[in-house]
C-alpha cells in the first residue's frame, strides 16, 4: 500500500501539526470559564499530520473517486448526465447562497420568484397545475404524493381507500413508500415487455384501491402504450395515477404525464434537471399535481400576489410540512439554469438524443447480449447477461471487468424480471465516440468471456480493492478506525 493511500489515523505521528494558532486567542483562563460537564475529559483523538500530509492524501483519495467527470457511467435508472458548470456558478451566487430561511420574504423576492418560475416551468412541462419544491428526493416525492394521494380520499370521506397498485417491476422506492404513507402495496403483474397486465390489473379495481404508481416509460425502458386505457381504468374505479418521474429524461417536451391522464407525480431534479448525484448528496424531489389536488400541497407554498411581488403561505389544508423551509434550494437553483440554457427547443432534443444513444448501444450489442425484449427502447434497455450462457461468465463478472477499462459499470441485477440483468442508460450528453468506446469495450470482453473467462471473473485487475465481501461489508460494517483497530 502507498503510504498516502493509509487511513488518516494511521499517517498520524504524536506532535505532527498541519496548522497554527494564534497563541492565548481567547486568554489562558478560557477553559476555566466552561462549565466542567462541557469539558472533555481527555483529549479527542484526532489524526497528528502536516498539512502536506493532508493534502496528499485527500488529493489521492479523490483521485480514487469516479464520477461523471471523469467517465462514461451508464448506471440503469439513474441518468447519470453530464452537470454543465454554469449550473454550480450559479447556485454558488452569493445573493442566493447567503440568504437566511427565516428572513422577511419581502428582502428575498429574487429567490421566491425563482421557486415560483421552476415549479411553473415543471408544471408546464409535466401537463401538471402546481408543483411543490419542498421535497428532498425522488422517495421523499413518492411519499408526499401518495400523502397527497390518501389526504384526498379521507377529505371527500372515501375512508376505505387504503390499497396503492404497484407494478412488480417497479423500483423499489415505490412499495417502501406506499408502506410509509400507510398505504397497502399490491402487486399488478407485467408482462414479458415490462408493461402492465391490464387483464390482471382489471379485477384489482375496486373501491379499496386509492389509486396505482406506474412509470412510463417503464422499467425496462418501454413506453407503456396502455396508458390511457389504464388511465381509464383506474379513474372509473375511484383511484388516482400517482407517475414516478424518474423516467422522464426521454420524453421531455414531447409527452406530458399530466396529458397521459396522471394526477401527481414527482420529479428527480438530481436525475433529469441534472445536479451531480450518487453517495447521498443533495437532492430534490418536486412534487406536482392535477387541479383538483392543488390545495392539498405541502406547506410552505410560494404565491405571486396581484401587485407581482412573492409570498410564503401556509394553509390548513394543506399536508403540513414535509421538509424544514423550502427543501434543497441550491438543486433549485441548479435545475433552473439548466432549464434556461437549454431553453424551450434545446429541452426538447434531450430525449430524442437520450433515447438514439440507447438504442444504438443496444443494437450493436445484441448479438452478443441477450435482449429480453425487443423493439425500440426510450432512454435505456435491459440485457439479461451475455447470449453465451456456457462461458459461465456472469453479469456481475462483466460489470467488474468494465471498470478495467475505466468505465462505471451499470445497473446490474435489477430489475429482478432476469437472472442476469443489466440495465444501461447512456443519457443524452455523451458523444458518439464514447458510445462506440463502450460498445468495443463491450464486445471484447463477450470475447474475452469465451476465450479466457477466467480474467473476467478475476476482474477488476486495476482498482484498489477487487472483491469485498459484500455481505460481510452489510452485515458486519467496520465504520471506525478504532473498530478496525480492535477487530
Ligand atoms: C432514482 C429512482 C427513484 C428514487 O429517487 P431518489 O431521488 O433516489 O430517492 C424512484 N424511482 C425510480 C424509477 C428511480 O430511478
């Protein structure tokens, strides 16, 4: 191991320092003034290194870090899409970026009218009436919704609505926060092409059902041709269509879910309205619903009143609140200035290019792949593993040896239709060269996998660490260095 690759703790050396104070800032006596239960009883025991030290070894470690700006990363369902730098110039502006939750609306108007321009501009894309920004992810989005949802049944007394139908493809955020909500989760069928069953969803209908969570296009990346029957469907028994946005990339401009017949959804404005995501960094979740539910919102709403200026208000019909103040406002602000760059015919060549880019992928992999299903995608496919099944090279063989070429691997093993699945999202930013890079990468390790599988399973060859026990790592996590230290 390269001595800056070790733990801080282990650079440590007794009386090493990597900053300086001013001597007696606060006066010698400072501590003598703290309450005595406040004090420490010994010193914390931090890492002793130089500034050097420190340096180096986060330098490095960032090094280790893949992200869309270091390559290509065609992770199933998470539309892993360039984030232009214009979008963090200005979510960094001071003037939005110092302003205080609890100042008086009146001395931040700028930032009000921004909320109400992008839930408008959502609201206009989606086919929706009104969107609140306040959730902070796409599941935070599925529960207010299905809050919305249950609120709207119990408000007109239709208290039997309990049952929420949800697909057996669906992710798995969809049943979670069904359960959360206090909704009962029950599974409509799909067929081999991932869309609904509608002969199964049929006899499902009846009034206990508060209503169904689809997504379209679908897990499998195919548009739901059915929607506007189920749609009907659903609305004749008494239920409500909640829409998972986190597909939408593709139909961005082109179809609107609010037209497909859907009453409220959310969008991920981390996914689709491009904000850097993965390992839990900010996110947003909007949630937006038909008229008829606009009053049902969470607090706090933005308003414009008559004389132009922005208010906050809250009501008490209202769910309550489902976040503290307004939710993730640099993601806001981010998503804005993405919508406005790309402006109303830029949004719309997003999922034309999203949904090219996957089918090329898909096309020229086929005959080495197997394709479940057949026909043209949206914004991404499924593989269920290589067509050659008696190499005995496995897709997660395939994944790991993906990132020997510096390539993140995609979504493997979900959706759980296939034994073997792959799920690839190449999203609208990358250039036909990188495409081709990866569908030569592709094909040589299908190749690789008949002629030498024993790399592949070996692999990956080139990463700090090859194979970690995976279930150990879930079951028996060592998350400190004194854990470590002991264990
Ligand atoms: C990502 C995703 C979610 C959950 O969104 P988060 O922002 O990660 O909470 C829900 N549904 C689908 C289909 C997704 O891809």
């Amino acid at each position: 191991m390269k001595e800056y690759d070790k733990i801080i703790f282990e650079l440590s050396r007794p009386g090493r320092k990597g900053y300086q104070l001013p001597a007696d800032r606060f006066g010698s006596d400072a501590f003598s003034k703290l309450p005595a239960d406040l004090l420490r009883e010994k010193p914390a025991e931090l890492p002793e290194v130089s500034e050097l030290e420190v340096v180096r070894h986060y330098t490095n470690l960032s090094n280790k870090n893949f992200g869309v700006d270091t390559g290509f990363y065609p992770l199933g369902s998470c539309t892993m899409k360039y984030n232009p730098k214009i979008n963090e110039e200005v979510a960094a502006m001071p003037e939005f970026a110092g302003l205080h939750p609890l100042q008086d609306p009146a001395t931040a108007q700028g930032a009000l009218e921004l909320y109400w321009n992008l839930q408008n501009a959502l609201a206009s894309l989606a086919g929706l009436a009104e969107f609140t920004l306040n959730p902070y992810a796409g599941a935070h989005g599925e529960l207010t919704g299905l809050m919305v949802m249950r609120q709207y049944h119990i408000s007109r007394g239709d208290t039997k609505r309990t049952k929420v139908i949800v697909p057996d493809t669906a992710h798995g955020t969809n049943p979670a926060s069904a359960m959360v909500a206090g909704l009962e989760v029950v599974e409509v069928k799909s067929k081999p092409n991932g869309s609904i069953d509608v002969e199964d969803l049929k006899p499902l209908l009846d009034d206990s059902v508060a209503g169904i969570m689809m997504t379209n296009p679908n897990t499998l990346g195919m548009f739901e041709t059915e929607i506007l029957e189920i749609a009907k469907l659903v609305h004749e028994a008494g239920g409500l269509l909640y829409y998972d946005g986190a597909n939408l990339n593709p139909l961005l401009g082109k179809v609107r879910p609010g037209d497909m017949g859907f009453d409220i959804m959310h969008i991920n404005l981390h996914k689709t309205f491009s904000t850097p995501h993965g390992g839990g960094g900010p996110g947003s979740g909007p949630v937006g619903v038909a008229s008829h539910l606009t009053h049902l919102l969470p607090n706090p709403r933005v308003v414009k009143k008559e004389d132009g200026t922005f208010a906050v208000e809250t009501s008490d019909d209202a769910l309550g609140s489902i976040s503290t103040f307004f939710g993730n406002f640099g993601v806001m602000m981010k998503a804005y200035a993405y919508i406005l760059s790309l402006g109303r015919d830029g949004i719309r060549e997003v999922g034309p290019m999203a949904t090219l880019n996957a089918n090329y992928i898909k096309e020229s992999l086929r005959d080495l792949y197997k394709l479940p299903v057949e026909g043209p995608c949206k914004h991404e496919f499924v593989f269920d593993g290589l067509a050659d099944k008696s190499t005995g090279v496995t897709t997660l063989n395939v994944a790991k040896r993906l990132l020997d070429f510096g390539f993140h691997a995609p979504t493997i093993y979900f959706p759980l239709l296939f034994h073997e699945s792959m799920m690839i999202e190449p999203t609208e930013t990358e250039s036909r060269e990188t495409l081709d890079e990866f569908i030569d990468v592709m094909r040589r390790v299908a190749r690789e996998a008949a002629e030498d599988p024993d790399t592949v399973k070996a692999a990956p060859l080139t990463t700090p660490i090859s194979h970690p026990d995976e279930t150990g790592a879930a079951k028996n996590p060592i998350l400190t260095y004194k854990a470590l230290r002991d264990a």
